[in-house]
C-alpha cells in the first residue's frame, strides 16, 4: 500500500540533549497508527517535525509522495491537520467560529468563507456531534466538548492525514472513547490516515492498526499490537513490571501494572517474566 508518511533517519536535539536518533518508519494511506512510549521519549517532537513546524532537524520525511519541505504552509494545511494536546479555555470564539478556522487554508485571498464553507462546517459538527455547540463559546464547554470541537475543526480542513498529540489526555473515560471512536469513523469512512501519539497503552492496543514503541528516540518496535504489547517490550521499555492478558472484548492485549515492582535496569527484564520474590 501507498505510504501516506515516510520518516528517514531522523535526528533531532536541543542543545547537547538528542531527543530523535536516527528513527525511520512509515505510516500506510488510511492506517490508524499510535506511538507510545515513555515521556521524554521523543513523541511530541516528532509530531511537530511530521506537522512541519521545527524544521531543524536532519533526516528526511515525505507527506503523500513529496518531501516535506517542498510544502508551502497553505499546501500543507490542506492536506495535513493537527489536534493538539487539549487547549486552554478562555478563547473568545464561539465553536462555529473555531470550525470555520479550519477552512482557512481553502478560502480566497480575502479570507472570507463561502456557503460551501458554512456547509462543510456544519457537516463537520455533525459528523463530530458538536451541532448543539455551534453557539457556545469555548470557554463554556468542558474538556471533552472542546476537544470534540477542535478534532471538527480539524474535520473542516479535509486532510488526508491527521495528526493528533495525545486527544484522550485529560479526559474521563466516556470522552476518551468518544474521541477514540470518532477517530476509528474518521479512518473508515473518510480514508483519512490517523497518525496519534498517546500514553494510554491499552486504549492505543484497542484502535491501531499499528503501535510504534519509542524510547529515549530510538524505535524499540512496530508492528500491530498483538506483536508490540509483550511484557518484554513494554517491561524494557518503561522499566516497570507488568502483566500481559487479552482484552475479551475483541482479543486485543491489555497491560496491568504490577504495584511496586519496579526494575532496576529497564533494559534487562527477569527472565520469562517471572516477578522477583518480595
């Protein structure tokens, strides 16, 4: 299948510390792929090299076939869009003004909107379940509704691929899922490639195609989930122990942690998986 997204060798550091080292990997046309890993593991700032906005890194990525930085900042946003972590609520907009925010990169020079524009908007809120919003402010939405509004506006951009930087964080276990599932829709009935970081490693295991594993930014592993959520990737990986079942749900892994059980060198699990005597 067609890549949507291909990253070579990237590297990146800030100052003398590296936070990307020489990570490649691919992403499929119309995949949901999720990295995980622990903080400080080089997630965010690979999200904004892939959204094009830190250029100061070496290596090379292409968006659909074309090298990153051949995109002018308009091509780009018509065919890529971001969810960020969950913004902050005094914004004097109301939802119906944020949405149209996400038509921004089709409309003309003078930067008014088109009834194809409002169209597409309330579509938008629609598709996401945000109608009943249009008429609020931000500021008068809790966290899950805002998130829902900022994922419809980047609905309105129509992109082929969606980067999203943790959308579950800070939300309760309903909202969670709302956004989960309307990612999962987005995917299928649109073909909108799904690209997300998160550290939610059993929600990840539930919606991806693909899980990528990230540690101090190197790839440990990716591959779908039943291949990625081994007790030795993730005990290697996050240096704490865990137990490993099945979700009965759909067969999908499912980690526990094990209280109290932290090891000492987290490239080195005990063997089998066995937990050390108390």
């Amino acid at each position: 299948m067609t890549p949507a997204i291909v990253a070579r060798d990237l590297r990146h550091a800030y100052g003398p510390e590296t936070v990307l080292r020489g990570l490649s990997f691919d992403v499929k046309k119309g995949e949901f792929f999720i990295i995980i890993g622990p903080n400080g593991s080089g997630k965010t700032t690979l999200l904004k090299i892939l959204a094009g906005i830190d250029r100061s890194f070496q290596g090379s990525v292409e968006l659909l076939q074309r090298p990153l930085q051949s995109y002018t900042r308009r091509e780009l946003a018509r065919r890529l869009a971001l969810v960020p972590q969950l913004a902050a609520e005094a914004f004097p907009f109301s939802v119906h003004e944020v949405l149209l925010m996400g038509r921004a990169p089709h409309m003309g020079l003078l930067g008014l909107e088109t009834e194809n524009d409002r169209r597409i908007a309330e579509q938008a809120m629609r598709f996401t379940g945000v109608s009943h919003l249009g008429h609020r402010t931000l500021d008068q939405l809790s966290g899950g509704e805002r998130q829902r509004v900022f994922l419809a506006r980047a609905v309105c951009q129509e992109p082929a691929v969606i980067l999203l930087d943790e959308p579950t964080a800070a939300l309760d276990l309903a909202h969670q899922i709302r956004v989960m599932d309307l990612m999962a829709r987005l995917q299928h009935e649109k073909g909108v490639t799904i690209l997300m970081v998160s550290h939610d490693i059993n929600l990840a295991a539930m919606y991806a195609d693909r899980l990528m594993l990230l540690k101090s930014g190197a790839r440990v592993a990716i591959g779908p989930p039943q291949e990625i959520v081994t007790y030795q990737n993730i005990e290697r990986t996050y240096g704490c122990r865990v137990l490993v079942g099945t979700n009965p749900l759909g067969g999908y892994p499912q980690i526990t942690p094990v209280p109290g059980r932290f090891l000492q060198d987290a490239s080195d699990p005990a063997p089998g998986g066995k937990l050390p005597d108390r």
